[in-house]
C-alpha cells in the first residue's frame, strides 16, 4: 500500500436527495444526472438504501427505479467532490429533473 500526496488529496462528500418529480428517476432525469457527474473526475456513487450503483452509469442508475419519494444517497470521492455533491444536489433538489415537455 501506497501512502502519499494522494491520500491526502481525496476528498469524501456524500448527501441524501429526495426523488421529486412525479414520475420518479426515469430515463430523462437519469440521462441528466449521469450527465452531470460525468463532468466531474471524481468517483461517483448512488444507493437507494439496497442497491449502490455507479452514478456515472445510465444502466446502473435506471436499475435504481427511484419513483417520486424514493431518497438517495448520492457519495462523492476526489478532488471534485464538493463541487459534484453541489451541482447533483441542486439538479435534484430544485431542478426537479423537470421536463419542459410536461410543463401543463
């Protein structure tokens, strides 16, 4: 094992969101999400209190069917965690995933 500056560079964030919209984590919010924590290099990871999925994964985050109520636990691991805990956190807590389609 490897002790050294990368150590002590990784940074560990995590929050807990709650699902919103009426239709739940469905393909378009999860396309977003997965979007979203792309652009981030750190590692990302999503649970639902059974599974824990790679949040950088389309198939992984469907698998979570989340409905609307369902709470996730999004954890965040390198230099970026902040950062992608932060932008995760807003898409989901007051964006809404909202699609502009549906606005009736």
């Amino acid at each position: 094992m490897q002790a050294g500056q990368d150590s002590l560079e990784k940074v560990v964030c995590e929050t807990t969101v709650e699902i919103k919209n009426k239709n739940g984590l469905h393909m378009r919010p999860a396309m977003q999400l997965v979007d979203l924590a792309n652009q981030f290099d750190c590692d990302i990871t999503v649970n639902n209190s059974e599974n824990v999925v790679d949040g950088k994964s389309i198939m992984q985050i469907v698998m979570l069917a989340a409905s609307c109520g369902t709470k996730l636990k999004i954890k965040a691991e390198g230099t970026d965690a902040k950062k992608a805990i932060s932008a995760m956190q807003e898409l989901v807590e007051n964006k809404h995933f909202i699609d502009p389609d549906s606005a009736d």
